[in-house]
C-alpha cells in the first residue's frame, strides 16, 4: 500500500506528540497538586484550565507572568523544572517537523496530492504526456494551441522542474514518477472522460510497449500514440489495438518514396503539418544512383523503399553488426568503412551518384559526410539526417538540400493524430492515390481557396453543430451549405470538403451534394471568410436558417392577456 502525506505525518510525528502530551501531562499534574495561595492569603487549587494555560504560554517561551496568583516557593520551583522539560519538548517537536518539511519522500507525496487535484480540476479535453523534453515541449505547446490541455509525467525530478518552469498556461500539471507504472498513469486521469490520449515516444520500444499494454488495460477506450522503431514491436503494438503507431524512420522512408514518385503527395502532406504552403517548389529527387552512408534503421527503411523502386543503391556502414539480418540478400551493396573517408566515397562511386544520403545517428558525422561528398561532388544532392532539435540549425546554415528531422517528424504526427484525427486519416488515404490525383487537388486548393488553406474538422452533433443536428430530420441538408456566403446566400465562399467520415466508411474528397447524417465528421478546407461563416451557420439558428433558405427568420413573442 502506497504511503501518503497524512499517513507519513502521523508516522513522524508520532514520537513528538506523545513527548509534549507527556511533558504537558507531567507539568499540569504538578500545577494541580501544589497548594497556592490568594491574594487574602487563604489556600487554594489551581483549576485545569488555569494549569493548561499557564503551561502554554510558558512551554512556548511566551511568558506572561504568574496566574491566577503569584505563586508560591514551592510552585516557583516546580515551574523552574517544568520550563526546562517542556521548553526542550517543543524542541524536539519543531526539529523533527522542520526534517520532516524537507524529507523527500513527504514532499513528493505532497506534490502527487496536488498533482491529482490539479488533474481533477480540468473540465475539458488533455492529453497525457509521458516523458518531458523537446519534442514533448513542443506537442504540449501545439496542443495548447488547439484548446487541449496537458498532463506530464516524468521520471527525472531536473526534467520535471523545467517542465513546471517552463510556465505553460493554462497550467501543465507535472508528476514525478515512473511512466509505466500502472498507478502514476491512472493518477494522471487516463480513465477521466476528459482524457483524449496518451503520448509515449521514448526511445526504447520495450517500453513503449509496456506502456501500450498498461494503458489499454486501465482504459481500453483511450487514443494512444505510441514511437516504435522496429517491426516487431508495431506488430505487437497493432495486437494492443493502438490507433497511432509513430515511426519516425519509416515515415522519412515514405517521404523520400514520394519526393521521387509522388511530389505532389508529399506537398500535401507538408502542407497539412504546417510545413510549406502549397506554392512551395516541388521537392523533386533525381533518379540515379544513391549513396547512403548508415546502414542503421533510417538506413533499412530507406533500403526497402529503394528497392521496391528499384533504384540503385550503395550503402556506407562503419559497424557490420548492422547488416547480420540483411547478408543473404544479394542486391544489397554494402562498403564498410567510415564514410567522410575520401578514398572510400570514391570507390563506391561518388563521381556518377545524384545523391548522398547522410542517415546516421550522429550529426557532426553527417554534416563532415556530406561536406566531403561536395567536394568530391559539387553537383550533388545532399540530404541529411538531422538528430538535434536546436533553435539554430547548423544543417541550413551547412546549405543542406534536404534535411530530415525525426524529432519534427514525431511532433508533426503525434499532434496531428491526436488534435486532428481526420487531417491524419485524409494524408493517409492521399498516400494510396497517385501524384496527377494530388497535382490537381494542390491546383484546386491554391485557385480556389489560396496558398495555405486552413483546415477544420466538423462533427455533426448536438455539442459542435447544433443548428445542423436538430435540423437533420425535417431538412435535406448537404455539404453545399456549409459553402453559403451569409453576406450573399447565392455566393459561396472558398471552401473545398477533403473527407467525410461516416459509420466507420472514410469517403474522399466527398461531393458538396453529399447528404450529411448525424455523427458525421467532415474535414474542409477553407480561407478565414469562410471558416467565420460556417461557424456562424453551425452555431447560429438565425444564420443557418438564411444559409438555408435565404431568408431572414422571424421571431415571435408571445403576450399574455391581461
């Protein structure tokens, strides 16, 4: 049974309260029985109460004099005896109260008290952090920014007080415990309606893994977003049934896949992740030879994709440990050595290579790769891995042509998944199209609407469009209406519906003539203009009643008779 504050206070100062009761026992009794005497000389018995006073502001050192008469030799002495016994027991008492307030263990069942009163004070949406540094900063800060609030829960008690000073606001309730412990995670609030997910992206799959599995036991209904870096562990992460598997290799791996297929994809991508906007240059590859220097797991995504475009490729590796399970495949082509070595890119080809690719885990070794590969190599493109998240990026500065970050990769997935559910759905299902589908989707978005759409997420219910919800079943209402100018109803404004989600059925890029059911979800793209009307239409009776029918409606008011 865990301890707690009260449990812990009873147990300390325990010995404390049973030596002032003692000395204020002993002292009183002493009081009590010593005769005294009045001011008309005659004798008389101190009173319980005058006992109990007198030794109270005396044992505190207050001192307000003799009462209720002056006492006598023999109480004077007593009194003598009783200071120092009392005096020296409140000592005691302070001492162990004082080594109590800074006894670690008090204080953090102290700070978990007020961690869970603060976790029950939040009334709406949050997500459960476990882990505090950059990149969990960063999803705190953008869920921030969507009205989702945030709770952290961090092993490193330094880590911990950086994410309280960091001064979130609204506050970020912060809990220094173990993350895959069972109770930390349930004091966090994942079984609180208002919980909306659950963020685990350590390092370590394991981990993760476990986390998965104790957090789908507390609450099987909770959205978690979960890093794994291997097969096997997305394999059992699907067992688990989590919604949001995070990869941040695989999804550089799909990226460079569609810079060289698709460009057209991954401006879409890079625009609902708030990247570029969707005039941005086409981050065209050239077809050709490519040189990858790591053969770690960055390295072995991009093999499986390479070779599935069956492009030619010449892995660098320094460690031969990496590339046990990859000998019996006889395509791959592997140089072992240190891959800044000048001698060794040259033998590997770098003269006739389009592209190097720098993927290891250490940037000053990508950066020096890369910096030796134009030498060798002036014309070629250099795409780098870039491991830190540094306000200043030494890789733009380096003039880098391509910089992956998989630290910004995990960001720009995990609050997308979480905040918008349906933006992540619809780049998932623009993945399976081809690139003249997404060439004429960018050039609708951009003459349409503009460069940078924005992007809003409906769901058609009593809480978030009540106007449209209570009128489903009197009124054939499609999407077309969301679209109506309310300066002009024969005007629409600059709207384009990417997704409707409807009993489990996701439905592309849907018609503005698409009935809309209860329940639905939509995801639009829109200009400022349009996304204040249709939240004028969503939530306005008046509004939606013009967007309807065009005209104004009427008010009644009812009279009594007198």
């Amino acid at each position: 049974m865990r301890s707690s504050s009260l449990f812990i206070v009873l147990q300390r100062m325990r010995k404390p309260f049973l030596v002032l009761i003692t000395t204020y026992t002993i002292a009183i009794t002493g009081l009590l029985l010593i005769d005294g005497f009045d001011d008309a000389g005659k004798p008389y018995q101190m009173t319980i109460f005058d006992a109990f006073y007198f030794v109270t502001y005396t044992a505190t050192t207050i001192g307000f004099g003799e009462t209720p008469y002056e006492f006598t030799y023999a109480q004077r002495i007593w009194v003598s005896i009783l200071i120092y016994i009392t005096v020296l027991g409140w000592f005691y008492a302070i001492g162990t109260l004082v080594s109590l307030l800074q006894d670690k263990v008090f204080n953090r069942e102290l700070q978990k008290a007020k961690f869970k009163r603060q976790v029950k004070s939040i009334k709406q949406k949050f997500i459960i952090i476990l882990g505090y540094n950059q990149i969990t900063s960063e999803i705190i800060n953008r869920a921030i920014s969507q009205g989702i609030r945030a709770v952290v829960i961090e092993k490193d008690e330094a880590k911990a007080n950086e994410a309280i000073l960091e001064n979130f606001t609204p506050t970020v309730p912060v809990l220094v415990a173990d993350a895959h412990s069972a109770w930390a995670i349930e004091f966090a609030g994942i079984k609180s309606k208002y919980c909306k997910g659950l963020v685990s992206i350590f390092d370590n799959d394991s981990l993760n893994l476990r986390i998965a599995l104790t957090s789908k036991l507390l609450n099987p209904y909770v959205k978690l977003v979960v890093k794994s870096t291997t097969q096997n562990h997305t394999d059992n992460l699907k067992d688990l049934d989590v919604e949001i598997i995070a990869n941040p290799f695989s999804i550089i791996s799909s990226e460079i896949l569609m810079a060289l297929s698709a460009p057209n994809i991954l401006k879409l991508e890079k625009w609902v992740y708030q990247i570029e906007h969707l005039n941005s240059s086409l981050p065209l590859f050239p077809k050709g030879k490519y040189i990858i220097c790591g053969f770690g797991r960055m390295g072995q995504h991009i093999y499986k994709r390479f070779k599935y475009l069956e492009i030619e490729t010449q892995f660098v590796e320094i460690d031969k440990d990496k590339t046990i399970n990859f000998i019996e495949d006889e395509e791959i082509q592997i140089a072992y050595g240190n891959a800044d070595d000048k001698k060794l890119l040259q033998n590997v080809g770098i003269d006739e290579a389009v592209a190097i690719i720098a993927a290891t885990n250490d940037d000053t070794t990508n950066l020096s790769v890369l910096a030796t590969a134009k030498k060798l190599n002036p014309k070629i493109m250099t795409i780098a891995r870039e491991n830190e998240m540094d306000d200043f990026s030494i890789f733009k500065s380096a003039k880098i042509d391509h910089i992956f970050m998989p630290a910004r990769i995990l960001i720009n997935k995990t609050t997308n998944a979480l905040i918008n559910p349906l933006s992540d759905k619809f780049i998932r299902l623009a993945t399976s199209q081809d690139d003249m589908w997404a060439s004429k989707l960018v050039k609708e978005l951009t003459l349409k609407i503009n460069e940078n759409p924005l992007l809003i997420e409906l769901k058609i219910d009593k809480k978030e469009t009540p106007t449209i919800y209570d009128n489903l079943f009197k009124e054939n209402i499609t999407i077309k209406l969301l679209s109506k100018s309310l300066y002009n109803r024969e005007l629409h404004n600059n709207m384009i519906p990417l997704l409707l989600h409807r009993n489990n059925e996701y439905i592309l890029l849907p018609s503005l003539d698409e009935k809309l059911q209860k329940n639905d979800s939509l995801l639009l793209a829109c200009d400022e203009n349009a996304k204040n009307d249709i939240e004028y239409i969503i939530q306005n009776i008046y509004e939606f009643h013009y967007a309807l029918t065009g005209e104004e409606k009427k008010t009644f008011i009812l009279r009594k008779n007198k």
